[in-house]
C-alpha cells in the first residue's frame, strides 16, 4: 500500500480519536487518562496549522487514516517559541512498517525554514520504538524525571530528547 501524508483536516477528528483512545486506555505511553472524543480531536485539529511551528501531518493508506505526527508549543511563555514538542501515533497494525519513520520524516521537512530552534521529545519509558525513531531523527537524551506520572496503579519515568532543528 502507498502511504500518503497530508495535514489534517477536521474531518478526520473521529479516526484520530479512534487511533489515540487505546493509548489513552491501555498505556502509559501518553498521560492522558481519560478516552478523548471527536469534538476534543475536532479543537485540537483546529490548534494546527499548515504553516508555522504548530503542524499535525497524517498518514493515509487507501484513504484510511493510519497514524499522525506533530509539533505543538513547549511552553507557554513568549521565549519558549522557537523551542516546539512533537509526538506521533500510530494505529497498532502500523506499527513496524516505516510509517512513523515517513511521518516524521514529512513533518520535520515540512518545519525546515520555520522559526524552530529545539525540538523536544518526551517518552514514558520503557519505549524502546520510540527510542529508537528519535535517534534516528537526531535526537539525544538530555535527561530523565523519575515517577512524575501516575497511570494504570503505578509510576513512570520520562525521558527528555531534544535535536537541533533543521
């Protein structure tokens, strides 16, 4: 299958929601806690764009949303802009397939010449996939905060990466 990648639009809320909502349920690899739905996917398209920092590309396979990757703000104060954070999701048979490496790959391509000096990555450990695509895009280890989330009856690490944009 040719896997397309596209921004997102706001007709795709409900897949994205569909996609997102085992993470949400079943893991730790997101600190949300409660099921998102359409609407909250609908505002959160809306808070992207197609220029600019703040990007949601999504990757299509025979019209089929299979996963999306982001960047979003870091920090809300002012000198915080050209710092952004990404993340990136996949539907659990897209997994191992490249498809994260595509995306990813579109979506720092699509912030080359944008006002972005650092690109931030946290990642509940252990998640040696996602280790494994942020070394791959440049990204290094800065750091870890230990037991700073609480989901499914216990306590997660976070490691910090960051890479140089561009």
């Amino acid at each position: 299958m040719s896997l397309q990648i596209r921004p997102a639009r706001p007709a795709d809320a409900a897949r994205l929601a569909e996609i997102y909502n085992p993470y949400v349920l079943e893991t730790a690899i997101t600190f949300e806690v409660e099921p998102v739905d359409e609407a909250n996917r609908r505002a959160w398209i809306a808070g992207h764009s197609e220029t600019g920092r703040w990007r949601l590309l999504v990757g299509e396979e025979s019209g089929r949303v299979v996963g999306w990757a982001n960047s979003r703000r870091f920090h809300d104060r002012k000198a915080y802009e050209p710092t952004i954070e990404t993340g990136i999701y996949l539907e659990a048979a897209a997994h191992g397939r490249g498809i994260g490496r595509a995306l990813y790959g579109a979506l720092f391509d699509a912030l080359a010449g944008e006002d972005v000096h650092r690109v931030i990555a946290g990642i509940t450990l252990p998640n040696p996939a996602s280790l494994a695509l942020h070394q791959r895009f440049g990204f290094r280890e800065v750091g870890v905060l230990s037991e700073v989330g609480r989901k499914l009856g216990r306590w997660w690490d976070v490691l910090w990466m960051e890479r140089r944009s561009g």
